[in-house]
C-alpha cells in the first residue's frame, strides 16, 4: 500500500486502505464483512502498544487473507539506480530520492 496511499505510516495507510470510501474494499466486500473489518480495527486502533497493534493488524490481514476477502497478486517492486558518485541519497517512503543535496553549484568555477 505504501506509495498507492498518500501516507509514510503503514498503519495510517493500512487504516485508509480498509476504511477510506473510494477505495475497493468499501465497494467490493460484503456489508458482514465490513462490519467485522470494522470491529477489528476499533480495537486495533484502541490499542495503546506498538507492538499489540501490529500484531492485530497482522490479524486482520490473516483473517482476510485465510477468508479470501483478499488475495494479494502483486507485489510491485520499484528501484532506481544512481550514478556512483553520488552519495549520501536516501529514499522516501515513497521511494523517491531527496535531491536537494545534488544540485550542481551556482557559483562559477574560476579557470586559469
């Protein structure tokens, strides 16, 4: 979901995926299903541990994958290569790289 949901946290992104009007799953699943996605996310969002959370969520994506309400197909995989002199670029959680550091210099060079 990450890049596919304007969010850089997976559990906000998780939470908009399942919940957000305009996406599939508010189209494509049954009124019980979403009920049920309902009830386990209140209590995933009620939860104040980290951990706890991420182990509800890995639940409710168990029971919509076990139940096949959801079956992941793709998994898409990007990459970008730089060129090697280029160091000290890191990826946003978009998979973007911050290029404000590689910016050629305004100043002109002085040659002799």
């Amino acid at each position: 979901m990450m890049g596919e949901i304007p969010s850089s946290d997976g559990e906000v992104a998780y939470l908009d995926f399942l919940n957000n009007p305009f996406l599939l799953p508010q189209h494509l699943l049954a009124a019980e299903t979403l009920a049920e996605i309902t009830t386990r996310l209140e209590k995933m969002k009620l939860e104040k541990d980290v951990v706890k959370r991420d182990a509800l969520r890995t639940n409710i994506d168990r029971w919509l994958t076990e139940n096949y309400h959801l079956i992941y197909l793709h998994h898409p995989e990007r990459s970008q290569s730089l060129h090697s002199m280029i160091k000290g670029i890191s990826e946003n959680p978009y998979g973007y790289f911050d290029l404000s550091k590689v910016w050629i210099e305004t100043k002109p060079s002085i040659t002799s």
